[in-house]
C-alpha cells in the first residue's frame, strides 16, 4: 500500500497495489483499489481485506 509518488515502483511490482483514500492521483490510478485514509484505519482496512 502507498501514497506518494515515490511508492509507484513498489505498487507496479506487487500483486495487490492498494492506495491510501490520501493518496496522489497517480498513485490512486496504479491501484486495484482505494482504502480510506490514513486518519481513518485505511492501513489496517488495507491488511484486513488482504486477510479476507
């Protein structure tokens, strides 16, 4: 999971890139899906729904 410019090369190589509901447009684009943000337990939303 990331939100900034810099986690780009990291969602690319994964399987399951996840965006932070905060994160940069572009991030938000290379995703499979959006989680809220970090304010509002978007990380862990992020690993419940990998644990699903």
């Amino acid at each position: 999971m990331g939100d900034s410019a810099n986690d780009l090369e990291m969602l690319q190589a994964v399987g399951c890139p996840i965006a932070m509901g905060n994160a940069a447009p572009q991030v938000q684009a290379a995703a499979a899906r959006t989680v809220a943000d970090n304010s509002h337990d978007g990380a862990a939303q992020a690993i419940l729904s990998c644990l699903e």
